[in-house]
C-alpha cells in the first residue's frame, strides 16, 4: 500500500483521476470505486488490507477482504497504462545517447504490457515504435528482441495479423544471424586481444589466418553496421599483426564507407579505422598524410570536446617524431590545455600537462623556439600539476622523472642531477627493464652515465656505449602516440641533451642516435 500511495503522489491530478475512473474527478457524486480508492490511499494510516476494506466499502463489508485485493489487481494495471501513456507523451529521440535510452525504457514497458491481454494492443504499438527507432539506429539486440515479440503478438487474439507475423518473424531470424555473426566476431577479436598479452605477433597471425575468409564473407553479406565494424576490426588486427601495411590503409578505407553510410554507427567507430590508416603512415614516415589524415578526423569533431582534444595529443606527438617542433607547438597552442580540466578525468588532464612541459623543454634545446612560449617553465610546477601521476609507479610516472632530470641538464644546474641521480636510477632498476620496456630502459641508463662522467660529452658517450647500442637496436614502439611511450623520439633527446654537455664539439655526431640537430629555426619548421 505504501508503494502505491508514492506512486499516487507523483501522479496526482485530475487527469489522472479521470482517466482511472472514466468520471469527472472534480464531481463527489461521480467518483466511481476506483476514484474513491485513490482517494483511500491518499490516508497513510490505512495500509493493512482489512482496515482498508471496511473504509472502503463500509456497511457493505462481509468481512472478506478479496473484493478489495481484486480491484487493487484491476487498480495495478489501469495505473501501468497510465504510466505508458504519460511516459510516451515527450520521448526523446532527439540523439543517438538519448534514443537509446528511450528505447531500453520503452522495451521494458512493453514487454510488461505484453503479459496483460487488456494491454496487448497497447505493447503492439510501443514495441512497433521500439522496432521503428531501434533500426533507425541499427541496435541490433533490440531489433531482435522486439521482432521476436511483435512476432508473437501478431499471433495472438485481438491483434492476430498472419501477414505481418510472417514478416516480423522472418525479421526476428535475420537479425538473430546478424547477432550470431557478430558475437563470433567479438569473441573472436577477445580470443586475440588475450594472446596478444603473452604470445609473438606470428603466432597470433596463425591464429587469426584461418578465420579471414569467413570475417570478409560476414561484412559482405550483412549490411548492420555492429557487424561490419567488428569484422573489419577483427582484419585490421590482422593485417597490423602480418606487417602488411597497405593492407591495412585498404581495410580502413573500406571500413569508413560503410560504416559512413547510414546513420547507425556511432563516430568513434569510425575514428579507429582513421586511426588505423594514422599509424600506418606515422610508421612509415609518411608525416604528411598522417597529420593530413589527422586533421580530416579533427574537422569532424568540435574544436574543445574531449575527443577533440585526444585526437589532437597524437597530432603533437607525430609531429615531435617528425621533428616538427614548431607544428607541435603551434597544435598545442590552437587549444586552451585549462578549459580541458572540466571535460575530462583527472589523469587526462595532467597527460597533457606532460606533453606541455615537454615542448617547454624543446623550447630551451632548440634554436628559434626560445619565445614561442612567452614564459619560462618553472619546473616546481611540474610535480603539482602530475601529482596523480608522479604517485603512480608505472612507465607514465617516467615522464615525471625524465623532464626532471633533463630540465636541470639542459639548465646545466649540475647540482641537482647529483641529487637526482640517486633517486632516478632506483626508478629504473625497479620498474625498467631490458625486456619489458627496453627504449626507456637503455635511454635512463644511458642518462645517468652523464654525472658520473662529469658532465663531459665524449666521456658520457664512452660511458654509455653499450646502453647507447642497446637504444638504436631497439625499434620506437609503434603506438607511441596511442600509449604516450615516447614523447620525443630518445635519441633525438639524447643529442639534444648531450649539445648541452662540456666537449660536444669534440663528439663524432655520426657515432651519436637519433637524426641531426636542426641548426636554425626553418630546419624544424619546413621538414
């Protein structure tokens, strides 16, 4: 009874009243049994079902309380269709997020609808609606459900219509094989994604070339959008995997038309065949059509949205590996990095505030750059704004350590290197290694050689021989941009950080990693 008091209370009015009772509500003499209930429940302290009965009925109680429990059953479901019928006044379809909403809501009204025959007709047309909307947005799992069940009422009393059972079914057995085909896509796709953690890239490429035809055959017979995507997600991972680069560029071109056409897939599927093609031709050197394939990617989205923002970090960070410091700069200066603060997490936030201090610091390396940020980065600020960062003991915490260390350095502030090396080397030996994260390994090794050899260049380069070869015999990660691995390629740093060291002059640059230096501003402007 206390449940159907609230429920009461949210929806009390006289249309609701009238609607109940089929009366005037306003009108004493035509309130009818279901009008004087409400009425009933309004008083709190009437909640056992006997003291109910007699208020209720009043000299004509017998004593039994059935005839009340009946019309509470009757009041149940005259009050669920008053629920639809507000609910459905203002649906929302006014995008993808609220459709589906909307939808899952009104599915769920329906299939209650369904179980009452005085209602059948009523959750014939909410599951059409659900059927209508769901397709539009081809939400395959909703499409089935509510084929299936528009299916079964089509075949039943009032609403039997053997033509449109008929249809509906066959549409019910169309989308479950759509669902079947991308369920096998997924859990193959999670049969991969678990290799990938302990297994070589060939036998994962074994694993997956028995299944290619079949994933090519699923995207050209089914047209849902769900489908296609993971079947050509499942073929990019392949393809990624087998090194076959045009492949992979051919796959996501394929993948964006189809998935374009319509209006069911979501943007960000999209984004990962955009993606795809980047880190193809980032790994290619191919700079040009990444950042040109970037920038296409980023005219879709809305300058200062959190995507915007994601998609541009890696137009930063390609741009450092093209030595493209003064694209870099200017990328990161086209966005205000503190507006980010209020549409992202924490840790989000502060990544970007890494990357800031990394382009700081090209701006004390790099001949032409000295003024392209205004004011000089006080390296204090630092630690603040990475505070979730630096307590993480992981490969990101790195970065923190790194520009420490590289800023004092550059900075030639020698004392503080002493009294950082300490602390930076325990860093490397308890979360580096030489298997696990080789590149990052071999360069802070490299690094702290440089104190001990007194700050001299040909000295370092001779203490840190073997580490230095470990570094050019290992390949730059090729999602650097994806997992902000190696913001400035390490011997790129290597030699800038050593152009700062007593004796450089002395040192055979051909002996050192990384490319050459650019020596005035159009150098790392124009490449």
């Amino acid at each position: 009874m206390e449940a159907i008091y609230e429920i009461y209370d949210l929806l009390k009015s006289s249309r609701a009243l009238e609607y109940l009772g089929g009366g005037h509500a306003d009108d004493p003499a035509e309130r009818t049994l279901l009008q004087r209930f409400f009425d009933l429940i309004l008083e709190k302290d009437r909640y056992d079902d006997d003291r109910a009965a007699a208020a209720l009925y009043g000299k004509g109680f017998d004593g039994t309380h059935k005839p009340y429990q009946k019309l509470k059953h009757k009041f149940k479901y005259r009050l669920l269709n008053l629920l639809v019928v507000m609910e459905d006044l203002q649906p929302d379809y006014s995008t993808k997020e609220a459709t589906i909403k909307t939808l899952y809501r009104e599915q769920a009204i329906a299939q209650i609808l369904s179980l009452k025959k005085s209602s059948s007709e009523l959750s014939v047309e909410v599951f059409k609606r659900v059927y209508k909307h769901a397709t539009k947005h081809q939400m395959l799992t909703i499409m089935e459900e509510s084929a299936g069940k528009l299916a079964t009422l089509y075949g039943l009393g009032a609403q039997k219509n053997h033509t449109k059972r008929k249809k509906f079914r066959a549409r019910y057995y169309a989308h479950r094989e759509a669902n079947n085909a991308k369920q096998w896509l997924i859990d193959l796709y999670a049969d991969t994604i678990e290799m990938y953690r302990d297994s070589p890239n060939q036998e994962i490429v074994r694993f997956l070339e028995p299944h290619v035809e079949k994933t090519k055959e699923i995207i050209a017979n089914f047209k849902f959008h769900n489908v296609v995507y993971m079947g050509h997600v499942v073929l990019q991972a392949y393809y990624q995997l087998s090194k076959n680069s045009t492949a992979v560029i051919e796959n996501a071109k394929a993948a964006i038309a189809r998935l374009n056409t319509g209006e069911g897939a979501l943007f960000i599927q999209i984004s990962v065949f955009y993606i795809g093609q980047i880190t193809v031709y980032a790994q290619l050197q191919d700079f040009d059509r990444a950042l040109g394939r970037l920038d296409n990617l980023l005219s879709k989205l809305e300058p200062g949205s959190a995507n915007y923002y994601r998609f541009q970090e890696h137009g930063i960070l390609i741009a450092l590996h093209a030595e493209r410091y003064a694209e870099a700069i200017e990328r990161y200066q086209q966005l205000n990095a503190r507006k980010l603060k209020k549409s992202v997490s924490a840790q989000a936030y502060q990544e970007w505030m890494l990357l800031e201090a990394y382009l700081k610091l090209l701006t004390e390396m790099v001949p032409g750059l000295e003024n392209a940020f205004g004011s000089k980065f006080r390296l204090a600020k630092l630690r603040n704004d990475t505070y979730l960062i630096a307590r993480q003991k992981d490969t990101l915490n790195l970065h923190v350590y790194l520009l420490e260390f590289c800023f004092a350095l550059v900075r030639r502030r020698h004392g503080q290197v002493i009294d950082r090396v300490e602390a930076f080397e325990k860093y490397v030996q308890r979360y580096l290694g030489a298997k696990s994260t080789p590149r990052a390994y071999y360069f802070c090794k490299s690094l702290v050689q440089i104190p001990r050899a007194d700050f001299h260049a040909v000295r370092t380069h001779r203490y840190a021989k073997a580490y230095l070869k470990g570094l050019e015999e290992t390949e730059v990660d090729e999602n650097y941009y994806a997992t902000f691995s190696e913001v400035i390629p390490y011997g790129t740093l290597w030699r800038m950080v050593c152009a700062k060291l007593k004796g450089f002059e002395y040192l055979d640059a051909g002996m050192l990693p990384g490319r050459s230096l650019p020596t005035s501003p159009s150098d790392h402007q124009t490449k």
